[in-house]
C-alpha cells in the first residue's frame, strides 16, 4: 500500500536575528509494523546536541502524513521564521501536495468519486484561499473518517 518512497523529510533553517537554528521533521515508515510515525529534531544549526522527540508512533499513513504536514506547516510561517531547504516548494505548493497525496488515500478507500477528486483538486489549485481551506476541510474530514474505521 504505502511504499517507502512514501517517506517524507523536511529540513527547516531559520536565520532571524542573531538565532541560527535548524527543525527536522521525519515522516517514517516501521518494516516490522507497516505503521507510520513522525520524528523531530530541533536546536541549534552549530554548537549544542539537538533536542530530539517524536510526534505520533504507530499510526496509519494518513494520520502520520497528516501530523507531518500540520508539524511542517506549524514551524514555516513568517512568525517562526523557518525555511524549507528540502525542496523547491513554496509552502502553500506543499500544503497543496499533502492535501493530493491524502485525497488519493481517501480516493482508495472509496469515500470519494472520481468526479468529486476532480472537483477538490481544482478548489486545491484555487488562487483563492477560501476555496483551498475549503477543499482541505473537505479532505481532513474524509480522513477523520477513514482513521474512526481503523481505530
């Protein structure tokens, strides 16, 4: 179902003032267990050991991608001051590809059609924000759903 390659890691900097810090999240799957879980790594870029902690253990893949994403976005805002230096991504892009990859998963567990896909991914690609917050409310309770069967 989900594959390695279904891992995901963000490397945070933050430059502001005199702070030079680093925020790594890890979103890792268990070969024993198949289960998911999202691991953090904080602290100074230089100097000092890392503070280190996990976030969720043992989850499903959508509940961990979902801690995951919620974590990255928590820490890339102008307020936190932290940068992606993983990827190319503007955070409103990464948003939009957490939100795709859960809408797949939500896809396969047959809680939507494929006409309703088409429609959120175009409310997801909105220039609007109201139409993208909508889209991904939509999605996290299409999720919430799916993880009340499970657990």
């Amino acid at each position: 179902m989900n594959n390695l390659k279904d891992a995901r890691t963000a490397k945070l900097h933050c430059e502001m003032g005199t702070s030079d810090k680093i925020y790594d999240i890890e979103l890792k799957k268990d070969l024993n267990t198949g289960l998911w879980s999202v691991y953090f790594e904080y602290g100074a870029r230089t100097g000092k050991n890392p503070t280190t902690g996990l976030k969720v253990k043992d989850v499903a893949y959508a509940e961990a991608l979902k801690v995951y994403g919620k974590l990255v976005s928590s820490k890339v805002n102008p307020r936190k001051g932290y940068r992606d230096k993983t990827t190319k991504f503007h955070i409103a892009d990464f948003h939009t590809e957490i939100l795709k990859e859960t809408l797949e998963f939500v896809k396969r567990n047959k809680l939507i059609s494929p006409g309703e896909k088409q429609k959120l991914i175009a409310l997801l690609e909105s220039s609007d924000s109201e139409s993208r917050n909508l889209a991904a409310n939509i999605i996290d309770t299409k999720v919430s759903k799916v993880l009340s069967y499970v657990a």
